[in-house]
C-alpha cells in the first residue's frame, strides 16, 4: 500500500531473510527492521482531486452522491460520461434517490419430496409453522423450523385422504385445522393446547360439501368462519361460522356453478367474498345483515380458474388466473375492478400476490413453462418481471406461502406433480 507520496508503509517488522523474488524496484525505502504488514493510508491524510473526472452515473457512485452533502465543497465534482440518459450531467445534479441499487432474489434452498396441492403458513405458540396439503400422500404436513440443522422439518401429521386443503385456525392455546376432502367427508381437527396433538374434531356439513376444491378462513362480525368453495355439478359454497365447540354451516352461496376459488378480502371497510366458477365470470359478495349477497361481477373476466387480492398504496388490486388466455391485474376504482394489465400465462393454476419484506411479488406458475415472478414497480403501477424460479423448476405449481423464521425469508411453492420446493428470499446492494 503506498503512501501520498507513492512510498509504502509498513506496521510490524518482517522475519528475515527477505525472498529473492520480491519486486524491489518501486517499493521505495524499506523502514528499519524490514516490514510485514502493508498499513492503508488514512482517506483523510491521501486526499484525492476527483474534479474533471469522468464518471459512470450508476449504482457505483451512489456512495459518492451520498457522500457530498456531508461535507463542505462548493466546487463542481465531476460530470456523467454515462449511462446516455445522464450524459454530461453534474454529479451534483443527480438526486440520490432516483437511483435503484437495491436488488432480489429467490435462490433455492430446500426439497420436500411429496407433492402437494396447497401451502399455508401460520404462526403457533410464538413459532412459524407450514402446513402443505398432500392428497397422493393423503395428509396435511405440518413443519417447523429446526433450530440446530438450520432446515425445515416435520412436526406432525394428520390423516387426510384426497386433501385438497389444509387451512389452520388458532385460538390462543388452540389450534384448528380444516381438511378439506374430495372423498370420504371434510373434517375439522383441533390442539387444545401445546403439548397435546392434532385429534378428529367434527365431521363438517357432510351432506353439503361434495367437492371441494378449496376453503378460506374470513372473520365476520367478530367470529372466525371458513368459506369452502364446492366445485361440484349440484354443490353449493358453504359459509361455515363458529357456534359453540364446532363450526356450523351458515349460509349456501352461488349453488350450481360449480365454483373452483374463493377469496376474502374487504374493500370500503366491509367484508367482501369473490367466488370464481367454471361457468360464469367471478362474482362478488359483500356482508350485509348478517349474510352474504351479490353486490356485482368482474367484467371481461371469463374463465378465471382462481383470485388472489393484495395492497398497495392504499389500493386494491386482484390477480385473476387463467390457464387459457391472459391472467389479469385488477384495481378497485370505488364501484368495481378494472382491468389494468393483461400476462401471458397459458397452462397457469396460480397467479399469487405475495409481499415479502417491503417488496410486493406476484408469482405466475405454469404447467407447461417456468414460474414467473413479477415485482409491483410503485412508479408505474404495474407488475415487472423479475426472474424465473429455478433451477430446480417447479412441475405444475398450485400454491406460494412465504415466511420469516430466523431473520430469514423464505417461499415455499406446493407442486401436484413434482415436490415442494422451498426457496430463500436475498437483498442485493448493488452500490457496495
């Protein structure tokens, strides 16, 4: 390392005897008694005169920019020699928080050898859990963190055949669990407390749900209800609501149309529920008087397979999934959704708003290509793509869920026709 005057300074003395293949010439004047560490120069003591310099106006001068404010110079730094669009620009022009130096990444961190049609997350005694719904292996999966592998692992299972899904409740001390079932009736398992297992609670509306195809948890008037989604020819939705120890049916919803998807979400400070079918285009329901009814249906909409709703800047916005055609982005203008962007997406069973730290994702699986993620650009309003997931590639991709165990991200992505697999959310700072 040299000094200011291009002469090198040594901190501790040098065990002789010196190697001959030391590059004497230019090094200067050894100290006395030799040296073996080279001792950086202070910034302070090496001043440098960067004016007239060149510079490349990206992420590598953004400590630069940020640096200058802090000191007192009233002279010119410098100007951009690019990229183009700030060519020829003063440094201190430029405004700092127009530049994006800070970037993600999904990197794959585990394997979970079954297949799986569904994933939730839930938090239970203070601890993240997931719980993957595993029709071929006819089970809900419960897992938690391991603190000493660093790696998930099982914690309990429950005997469900034909799942297609598993969606957790908890209590306080208690934890419920809906499996919902293509065959052999829906249950309802409960954990009275933290020591104790998951046990058959309740057989749940037997004679109403016929083929589920998917259930949501929503709280109405204070109370915790699930919504399972009936996707039989003669079926019909089913509000289920908490009365006493069990859950009741409440109320049938949308009865022959055969509906593939519910969400729940709340829009003008009212509970709202969107239910999407193989006949019709989706409809909305809003919570008036105690029940649920029709308030209005999407437009242009046809053929959705599922929604998924997220906010953003005070926004409402829905992700529609279509295999044929283009999945769509809606917004709530107040009276209904508008179409706002339109994604290629043949072969897609999930379209999946996720916000992982402060970055709000939206994940478009596919059977016959490689899952898309897409991250809402705040300036445009719009989806952007961000990358593919894999190695290794998701085969047939169904459900996301994503959580934070450790100060660590992760998303996990349910596939029917290859194993979950679990993937670990990075920051990049691309000025350091």
């Amino acid at each position: 390392m040299t000094d200011c005057d291009g002469s090198y300074v040594f901190s501790t003395p040098l065990v002789g005897p010196y190697p001959e293949s030391l590059p004497w010439e230019g090094w200067g004047a050894w100290p006395p008694g030799g040296g073996s560490r080279v001792a950086a120069p202070s910034p302070a003591s090496c001043p440098r005169d960067l004016r007239g310099n060149p510079f490349q106006c990206d992420c590598r001068v953004l400590w630069l920019l940020q640096w200058i404010p802090t000191v007192n110079a009233s002279v010119g730094t410098g100007a951009c020699a690019g990229p183009t669009a700030l060519a020829h620009m003063q440094l201190h022009h430029l405004d700092p928080k127009t530049f994006k130096c800070r970037a993600i990444e999904l990197s794959w961190f585990q394997t979970i050898a079954e297949s799986a049609l569904g994933v939730e997350a839930f938090s239970y005694q203070g601890e993240p859990h997931i719980v993957l719904a595993q029709p071929f292996a006819g089970r809900c999966l419960i897992l938690a963190w391991d603190y000493s592998l660093q790696r998930f692992r099982l914690e309990e299972e429950l005997s469900a055949p034909s799942v297609v899904s598993c969606k957790p409740l908890v209590l306080g001390p208690r934890l419920f669990m809906l499996a919902a079932r293509l065959w052999g009736g829906s249950q309802l398992w409960a954990r009275p407390g933290p020591d104790l297992r998951l046990a058959p609670m309740q057989a749940l509306a037997p004679r109403r749900l016929l083929r589920p195809n998917d259930a949501e948890l929503l709280w109405l008037d204070g109370q915790p209800c699930f919504v399972v989604a009936d996707a039989s020819k003669a079926g019909s939705t089913t509000l289920l609501c908490r009365d006493g120890p069990g859950f009741y049916p409440r109320q049938s919803l949308h009865a022959w149309h055969r509906d593939t998807d519910a969400e729940a979400l709340e829009l003008d400070g009212r509970p709202h529920l969107l239910l999407a079918s193989a006949s019709q285009r989706p409809v909305l329901f809003h919570w008036f008087g105690g029940r649920f009814e029709r308030r209005t249906d999407i437009p242009e909409a046809e053929d959705v397979y599922a929604t998924h709703h997220f906010q953003a800047g005070g926004d409402v916005f829905l992700c529609l999934t279509r295999y044929i055609g283009d999945s769509m982005v809606m917004r709530w203008d107040g009276s209904m959704f508008r179409l706002l962007q339109q994604l290629p997406s043949r072969g897609a069973h999930v379209f999946q708003p996720l916000l992982i730290a402060k970055d709000q994702l939206a994940i478009l699986g596919s059977d016959f290509a490689f899952s898309q993620v897409f991250r809402l650009e705040p300036d445009k309003g719009l989806l952007e793509p961000l990358q593919e997931l894999g190695p290794p590639a998701l085969v047939a991709p169904r459900a996301f869920a994503h959580l934070t165990m450790a100060g660590r991200r992760f998303l996990f992505a349910a596939c029917f026709k290859g194993p979950t697999q679990i993937y670990q959310h990075h920051e990049l700072d691309l000025s350091a």
